[in-house]
C-alpha cells in the first residue's frame, strides 16, 4: 500500500469523522426512513386491494397485472430528470416535494372507477414517486464516505420490511374498520390514508433535511471540515476512476451491467410483493384482511434483521461480492421452493421459504448499490444512479405481467409456474455479481480493513 493511500486511509478513522457520522446517522438516517417507509408502503398496499377492486369496481386480473407494473413505466421515465433537477435545487427541498405530490396521488386511489382510472393513477403514482430512491442514494453518497455507506444503505432498507411489519397489519386493519363505515369501502378508507401519512412526512422533511455537511448547525467546525474533506477525498478517486458527466454515464458499460443485476432484483422483489398478500391468504386459504396482514408481516419481520446483520458485515469489496453472489442464489431458491410448498399445499414450508426469499433479497440490496457509488460523483452519480434504478425498476412491471402471462398459458391454478418463472432470474444476476471482481480500482482499497 502506498503512503498517500496509508494516510488517506487514516483521515477516515479521524476521531472528528467518526463523531460528524455518527451525529449525522442520527439526525438523518430516521427522516429518509420514515419516507421510504411510506413511499413503499403506497407503491405496495395495492396488493390487499387487488380482491375487493375487482369485486366493488370491477378491475380484472390482466388490468391489476398493469396496473401494478406501470407505476414503474412513469417511474422510470422521469426517474434521471428528477435526480438532475434534485442536483440543480437541493435534497431538502426536491424530496420534500417528491413525498408531497405522490401522497396526494396516493390518497386518490379512493376514487378509482374503474380499469382506466385505476391504471392512470398507477402511472402517475410512478411519476411522482420518481426520484426518491435513487435521490436517496444520492444524498446518503454525499453525506458518508464508502467505508460506512453500506451501513446506511442496510438502515435505509430498514423502511421496505418495517413499512410492511406495521403496513401490513395496518392496511388490513384500515380495511376491515373502513368496511364498517356507511358509505365507503374498506379499501378506499386504506388509500386515503395512507396517502395523507406520505403528504405530512413530506412536510416534516423539509424541515428535516441538510443540504450537505457545511449547513448542519448541529455538527462543530471541526467534524464539517473533516467530513468534507473524506466526501472531497473520494470524489477526486471518482473523477479518476469513473464517468463524468451525464452523457459518460449514460453509456458507461459498469453503469449498465449494475443495471442488469438491478433488473433481475426487482423481478423478484415485487414478483413476491405485488402478490404477497395473496399469496398468504391462498396458502392459509383465509380472506385478505387482518389476520392475512399479520402473517405477511412475518417475512418483513426477519427481513430486518438480515439487512443489520448483512450491512455490519459487508464492510469489504470480497465480503460483499461472496455475500452478494450467495443471497442471489438463495433468493431464488427460495421462491422457487414457496411455489413448490404452494403447489403441494403445505403452508408452513411455505412461508418459511417467503420469508427466506425476502431477508435474501433485502439483504441484497444495500450491497448492490455500494458498487455504482463508489465509481459515480455530481452528475454522472445523477445520471447513472437514475439510469440504473429507473431500468432497473421496469422489472417491477415486468414482473406481475410475466407471472400472469406464464399462469394463463400453462393453465396454472394455483399460480405455481408464474413463481417459479421469477425465481430463475436471481440466478442470472448471481453470476453477474461474482463477476464484479474485474472492476477493482483505488475506491476499493479504502475500504479494505
């Protein structure tokens, strides 16, 4: 190791570092969870919905199967433009904004009519949404150097499992209490508010959120100065190693091949979301309300844990590639076995195997976005960040319309083929995550202990 490496490597274990981090996770970490809480919890909560608007407003199974997927068509058109304008105004303000618009969005879902309502709000639901994620990314990579960020990718993945441990069981019981209200239906009560809790985190954002270190009145002169100086750190390793640009990002080949491993990641992320709710009630063969809400909260329960646990080990480039690599193969065994244990009536097997497909594919995440990054900085990290999730998303169309298409052209009654045609993808990105041992550069050696 070089010397220049050596005490560039000493500056991030600096004491005024270590606290400008720790008070930052603190002051931060809770305000971007709480609104990807709610920004998951309201791209999702259509799957306790799915039975009763068929029934009440008449929207067939093809028409959900668009429905769910198309959010991710206006998401990813508007997905690059949001981060690029997030770069020209701030996060504070440009994610305040995001959770405001797609709330009240959300909250319109009461008044769905039929298949064309239902569709054109999914698709203006992905617009308004567009941005959050990856402007997380975004801000999270400008607030904490590479050797710590993993952690507060695994903190901010906490808000997927969580918004479903407490969002499952709360939509079910937002249904169950609406249904008893003289007017209405369940599921109108479950959109409406849901909707007004993203408008107010919004609101609480703004208020919140720092645009970068120098701004933050709650860190001493010292610790600004020594967080600047490792974020200017490894932009400079960036600027050598990586794209600049928006146009270089764009056709940046390491771009496009976490592109891929991210696609593959979402087919199976929402191939198991969209219809988790289902799922549960056809394996325990109850109604969708609370009990089934209890029982699909189980999966996001443990899935909590394997994002700690996972984001406190993964501090290496090899650990994170053998990690990696391993949870993709274990995520789609997993959900090839619950079609199995679906298929053969057996409950409990498959619950246990959702529940391992879920803490697989949660875990996966904060390691797959460490490696975009760690090579991305100014508005090659806007455009490429957003390149990677936009596309990377359309697996979330992809999927519900795949898995229905695979069950209506083999007759599959209990949906087992449409399972199993999702589970094989995880496969192709597990090679393509061992394959990242060709993209070693400087970046890399920072993080090595």
């Amino acid at each position: 190791m070089t010397v220049e490496l050596k005490q560039e490597k000493k500056a991030l274990e600096s004491p005024a570092l270590k606290s400008a981090i720790s008070k930052a996770t603190f002051r931060l970490m809770p305000m971007l969870v709480i609104l990807y809480i709610v920004a998951f919890l309201d791209r999702t909560n259509v799957g306790f919905a799915e039975a009763a608007l068929e029934a009440d407003r008449g929207i067939s199974s093809g028409a959900y199967a668009l429905g769910a997927g198309i959010f991710f068509i206006g998401y990813a058109i508007f997905e690059i433009p949001s981060n690029l304008m997030m770069k020209k105004v701030g996060a504070k303000f440009w994610l305040a904004r995001i959770a405001i618009t797609w709330g009240i969005v959300s909250a319109c879902f009461a008044f769905v009519q039929g298949d064309a309502s239902f569709i054109a709000l999914r698709f203006l639901l992905g617009v308004t949404e567009a941005g959050l994620f990856p402007g997380v990314i975004m801000y999270l990579a400008e607030w904490f150097p590479n050797k710590h960020r993993v952690k507060m990718f695994a903190i901010f993945y906490l808000a997927q499992p969580f918004s479903q441990v407490i969002g499952s069981p709360l939509s079910g019981w937002l249904i169950n209490i609406g249904d008893k209200v003289p007017g209405v239906h369940g599921w109108q009560v479950m959109f409406f508010v849901e909707g007004s809790l993203a408008i107010i985190a919004g609101i609480f954002a703004f208020f919140l959120l720092i645009d970068g270190p120098q701004k933050a009145k709650w860190l001493r002169q010292d610790e600004k100065d020594a967080l600047t100086e490792a974020m200017n750190q490894e932009d400079t390793i960036k600027k050598e190693s990586g794209p600049s640009g928006v146009r270089a990002a764009l056709t940046n080949g390491r771009v496009w091949y976490f592109t891929i491993i991210y696609f593959c990641l979402q087919i199976a992320v929402y191939g198991v979301t969209f219809y988790l709710p289902q799922q549960v009630a056809q394996l325990t063969g109850q109604k969708v309300g609370m009990a089934v809400g209890l029982l699909a909260a189980v999966p996001w329960f443990f899935g909590m844990f394997a994002c700690i646990l996972i984001g406190r080990y993964a501090t290496t480039v090899i650990r994170r590639r053998v990690l990696g690599t391993w949870l993709f193969v274990s995520t789609g065994l997993c959900i090839i076995g619950s079609a199995w244990a679906g298929a053969n009536n057996l409950p409990a097997m498959g619950i246990i195997f959702i529940t391992l497909a879920v803490c697989s594919f949660l875990a996966i995440g904060p390691i797959t976005w460490s490696y975009p990054t760690a090579f991305l900085t100014g508005t090659a990290a806007a455009a490429g960040i957003g390149l990677i999730n936009s596309l990377g998303n359309l697996g979330g169309f992809v999927a519900p319309i795949m898995r229905n298409s695979i069950n209506e052209t083999f007759a599959s009654e209990s949906g087992a083929m449409g399972i199993v045609a999702l589970g094989i993808l995880p496969f192709v990105a597990a090679l393509m995550m061992w394959g990242t041992r060709r993209f070693k550069s400087k970046a890399d050696d920072l993080l090595e202990k």
